[in-house]
C-alpha cells in the first residue's frame, strides 16, 4: 500500500478579538498536534463532536484554512510549503464535496455548467470533450444526462449531493475530502448517497478523508478511523478494532451515545457509558486531559498529566487508563 | 380503557399556489398515560402538522382542520375556543421544539421566562414562580441552577437550551408532552443525556409523550408504540418491538434496513429510490407506489387503507394480498 497522505503534527491557530484596547489577542488552538496518514485507496473518518476541529483539521490539510504549523505530505510533497501557483495546480488532486448541498451549488448557474467550471479553471481538454466528460460524470453518479441543462433548485437534496459528488470528480482527484456528505440527507437518501460513495471508491480507487459526527456513518464508509476531542486526536484503529474494542472512555461514550436498533425500551435497556456536560471551551483548554472533567474513570494524574497517543494493539490510544 | 390523547380521522388541508393540498389524510393515534408515542417519517409526511394540530398551532389561513376530532381526556380540541385552548396549552399540553435557540426569547433570563409560563397557568407571585424555576432547573439536569436561571439565552449551551425548554415544557405538569425532533440540532452525547432525561421525566410525572423523529435508532430507545407516516397518512402502527421485529410495509422495512448500523460495516445499504412526492402530486393510488419494489396494478388505482392483514396494521395492498 502506498501512502498517499501523511500529516504531521498540524497545528491551526485562530487569533480571537483583542480583550480590551490594548489587550493581548488570546489564540484559540483549533487542532493540536494532528497526525495521521491515508493510504491510497482508503477512506479515513474523522469523528467528534462540534468543535471537536474534524472539519478544521480536514480544511488545513487541503490548505483552505492556514496551518500554524507541522507538515501536509501529499504524494511526496509537503503541502503547506507550496506557493500559491503550485497549490492551485495541486487542487486538481484533492476535491471536496460540503456538508449542505442548498447553499454549495450556484442557483443562477445549470447543473452542466457547476460540473464543468473546474475543467475551465484548471484548462482541463477541449470544450467537445469537457462536454462529454460532465455527460459521463452525470451517469457516473445516477443522474440522467437530459437534466444536465436543468438548474439546482428543480433537485432534491439527494440529487443536488450528486452534483456536488460529479463537480469533485471533473478533476480525477486521488483525494476526496467529505464534510459531514449526508447530515443534511433524510435517512432513506443518506443511503443512496452513501452507497454511491462505496462505489465511487472501489471504481476509481479514490481515497476519502471522511468528515461525520455519525459513528454508523463512519462505520459504513471508512477503513480506518480518527477520533477527536478538543482539537486532538484521541484514538485512532481500523475500523473493527475500534468499533469491537474501543479503548478510550470518550469512544466508548460516543458508542454508547449513539441510537441504536439493538437498545430497545421494551427491554429496559441501560446505556452503558454515561457521560455529562459539555465538552470544555477550547479557549482555555485543561491542562491535563481535555476529557477528563467528563471521564467516568478519571484520577488526580487525569487532570495534570496530559495523554500522548500511544499503542495498544492495532489501535492508537491518548488516555492513562485505556480498555 | 379510552386513551389520553386520541386522534381520529383527522384531516387537515392547506391552501397552497398550486391549489387546496391534503397535508394530513385521516389520521389516527393514540397514546396513553405514561407511554411514549413515536411518530417517525421521512421531512414533508405529515409529522409536525400532527404535532401542530394538536398543539391547535396550525397557521390559519392558510391551513385548515377540515376534518376529524382531536380528543384530549375526552374533550375534542378542534371545536374548542381559543381561550380554552390557551389554558389547556401549556398545563395539560406542552411541546418541545427542534431548535432551542430560536424557541427562547433572546432578551429575557431562562429563569424568569420559565417562571412566566408557571404564573400563566397558576395563581402564583413572580418570587415563587422563580424559586420553583429555580427547582426546575435543577430538576433537568443544569449545574448551579440559581445562577443559571439569572442567565440568558446565548450564554448557555445548545444542550442546556434544550434542557431549559424541557423544564418550560414540564413546569405545569402537562398531561401530553409533544417532543418535535428534540435533539436533531444537538451532538450525540448531548442528544444521549436529553433521551435519558425524557425517559426520567416521563417516570416521575407519568405524562404521555409524542416523540417526532427520522431516526429509527430514537425510536427504539424511547418509543413503547410506532407510527410511520408518509405522504401525511399513517401506513402502520403497533407496539415498537412488532414495528421493529416484524415491519410490513415496504416503506418501513426500508426505513430499517437503510440505517448505517454500528453493529455491521461494509455490506451494501438497502436503499429506498426516489424522494416523498410532494404533496399537489398525490395521484389515485398508494402515495408510496412510485418507490416500492413489490408494486403491482391495484396499488396505482386504489389507496390502502391502515388495516390488520395478519400481524398488525399496515396499509399495504402487497401485504393484504400476502405477496410479501
């Protein structure tokens, strides 16, 4: 397997409003020391809640929002040093498709027109064959090529991500970044779109850095994944290993967290792992680990020890008592 | 025993530019005391009109109650005045919304905005109207509540809000408490605690609950009944372990199969074609046709009504006629 994404310790830094007139400009550490590579063909998710920084961390690798520090390496070449020419060249190979499929789409523009204008930038081909690829593309996706001169609004939700999905490949990228695809889906339809993308991957071999605050979600698409807390990565295991054995107290609370067919009412079911409150503000972030003030299993040295990521098994776990 | 809250043949139309549309086609449910109703569905089948209907919060013109009753310990809510139904809303019904945020009043403190919903309803001065707020706060779950009750909107989180609005919602002891999609703007360990806390609720006050949801998952939680709704009909309804163990309609068994479970990875999700048609598009037949795998000529011409054909209601054509 060859790798086709490695990042290193990235760090994105906001610099908030200035406290008073002549105040210190307090920064917020949006993403702390991320690290993860993506192999070629495979599809990374990245779980948390808001303002966990999945899509932040998401974002700075493709360089849609500026890293503070640490190393994108894209196929050999570190991302964040390229100048702005050479960045837009590489954009041919990283693509992206948004979470809300209303408000990502041109509404005065036709759909042939919104999946075209990436090879008009990138002066990819000739118009003849520019054509025809969006022509291609449409059926790639499920679409009908006579709905090519139609606008966004005259589709559904589910349609209008297809577009979105037929706009990110006009490129043949090799990594398809997806923020949240089907939160904005009605379950039968995140289906459909889900299982396009299952197909997508397999067909043309594409590798996804996966976005979802959905664990069945993640399930269902991903080989591998990342979870996050407060900017930092705080497991990270195939998808098995985590989902059969989740090592940190937040995965198991995020597990036990989410509604399942299995916990019935009728059944008198208890939720395993229970876990209060909010996750604290990233303003400020604990000194020791940043879940521990929520952590059913935390201890003195929780709270001024932070975890590092080290390895348990086929998983990679931040936490002083993992298991 | 005659239920808490029964809704028969109810049916409500709205006024629309492509002309009178049938937002909901007799509808009828039920829910008893200290039970927990869930009313699932794709976003435009009827579940919220259902909610608002009772609620008597149907926008009017241009919607309308053109027919049916709405009966609530017996007394029918769609021949009541809107005085009556501004007492009863509130103390013996309340309702929780899907987005907290735009539910609270901005300009007013949480403590003192619940304590105005408690002196609507009972003869109390504004300090102890505060002190039980006070209590409510504490009641649902929120951490130094005298504090926080001298808090505003914003400065709470969006799970707080909820909670907020679940004490509001519960500040009279209401006989039917309506949850619309309650945790769809909230994270999943937030939405956890808000399900544990309803359930709590319900345990204490014994109140029934409707809870409106896409979310199959929250319905196994939380629902001791079921009924799926599509295209503003109910196309089944039992008990949530017959619903879940045993759906008929295609359109549930698809709602099912289609969820990404936790439990499995990688297999192929059944998916359902197509979108709910919209609702001036309704033809002749079985609004679901156009989606259905098993459709067959009867189901293009004729409607199928919600009847038991064996295991429980569902109104199918297929299932009546045993093709699956």
């Amino acid at each position: 397997m060859t790798v086709l994404l490695d990042v290193q310790d990235l760090t994105v830094q906001f610099a908030l409003p200035r406290q008073g007139l002549f105040g210190p400009r307090p920064v917020l550490e949006a993403v702390r020391q991320v690290s993860f590579t993506l192999e070629q063909g495979r599809a990374l998710g990245i779980v948390g809640e808001s303002g966990s920084g999945k899509t932040t961390a998401a974002m700075a690798t493709i360089r849609l929002v500026e890293a503070a520090s640490g190393k994108v390496i894209f196929q050999g070449e570190d991302l964040l040093q390229l100048d702005a020419e050479a960045m837009r060249q590489r954009r041919r190979d990283v693509q992206l498709i948004f979470q809300d499929p209303y408000s990502s789409l041109n509404p005065r523009a036709r759909v042939a027109d919104i999946v075209r204008e990436p090879m008009d930038l990138m002066e990819i081909g000739t118009p003849e064959e520019r054509r025809a690829r969006v022509t291609e593309l449409f059926r790639l996706v499920g679409l009908r090529p006579d709905q090519l001169s139609l606008f966004p609004h005259q589709f559904s939700g589910g349609q209008r991500q297809r577009i979105s999905i037929a706009r990110a490949l006009t490129t043949n990228p090799k990594l398809l970044v997806c923020d949240e695809p089907v939160s904005a889906l009605d379950v039968a339809i995140q289906a459909q779109i889900l299982n396009l993308l299952a197909r997508l991957k397999t067909e043309l071999g594409l590798s996804y850095l996966f976005i979802s605050h959905d664990l069945g979600v993640v399930r269902h698409v991903c080989d591998d994944v990342a979870v996050m807390y407060l900017g930092k990565i705080v497991e990270m295991a195939p998808r098995e290993a985590l989902f059969d054995a989740p090592q940190h107290p937040y995965t198991q609370a995020l597990l036990s967290a989410a509604p399942s067919l299995a916990r019935r009412k009728s059944r008198g079911y208890v939720r395993p792992v229970k876990i209060s409150g909010d996750p604290p503000s990233p303003i400020n972030p604990p000194k020791g680990c940043a879940f521990a003030e929520r952590c059913p299993k935390a201890q003195e040295v929780c709270r001024r020890v932070q975890p590092v990521l080290e390895p348990r098994g086929p998983t990679q776990v931040a936490c002083h008592f993992p298991g | 025993m005659s239920a808490l809250l029964e809704i028969q043949n109810l049916r409500v139309t709205f006024n629309t530019r492509h002309g009178p549309v049938t937002a909901l086609d007799s509808v009828s449910l039920q829910v008893n005391a200290g039970e927990t109703l869930g009313v699932v569905g794709e976003s435009g089948c009827g579940k919220s009109i259902t909610a608002l209907s009772v609620m008597g919060l149907i926008p009017s013109p241009p919607g309308r109650i053109a027919g049916g009753a709405i009966r609530l310990a017996g007394e029918d809510l769609t021949r009541v005045s809107e005085a009556r139904m501004r007492a009863l809303r509130g103390a013996e019904m309340a309702m929780i919304f899907q987005e907290p945020m735009t539910s609270l009043n901005p300009v007013f403190t949480v403590g003192d905005q619940i304590a105005e919903a408690i002196m609507l309803h009972q003869k109390v001065g504004h300090a102890q109207a505060f002190r039980d707020a006070v209590a409510l706060l504490d009641r649902v779950g929120i951490p130094s509540p005298e504090r926080r009750a001298r808090d505003y909107p914003h400065q709470l989180s969006g799970g707080m809000r909820q909670r907020v609005m679940i004490a509001m919602a519960v500040s009279c002891r209401p006989k039917v408490l309506i949850a619309d999609e309650p945790t769809t703007a909230l994270d999943v360990t937030v939405q956890a605690q808000i399900f544990d806390l309803l359930n709590e609720i319900q345990r204490d006050f014994g109140a029934a609950i409707i809870l409106i949801t896409h979310d199959m998952g929250a319905i196994s939680e939380m629902a001791d009944r079921v009924a799926v709704m599509y295209a503003g009909r109910v196309i089944e309804q039992a008990s949530a372990d017959d619903v879940l163990d045993h759906p008929q309609h295609p359109y549930t068994r698809g709602l099912i199969s289609c969820i990404p479970a936790l439990g499995k990875g990688d297999t192929e999700l059944r998916e359902i074609p197509g979108v709910v048609p919209p609702l001036h598009m309704l033809g002749a037949g079985c609004a679901f046709a156009e989606r259905c795998a098993h459709r067959f000529d009867r189901c293009d011409t004729e409607k199928p009504s919600l009847v038991d054909h064996g295991h429980h209601p569902a109104a199918c054509h297929a299932v009546e006629e045993g093709r699956i």
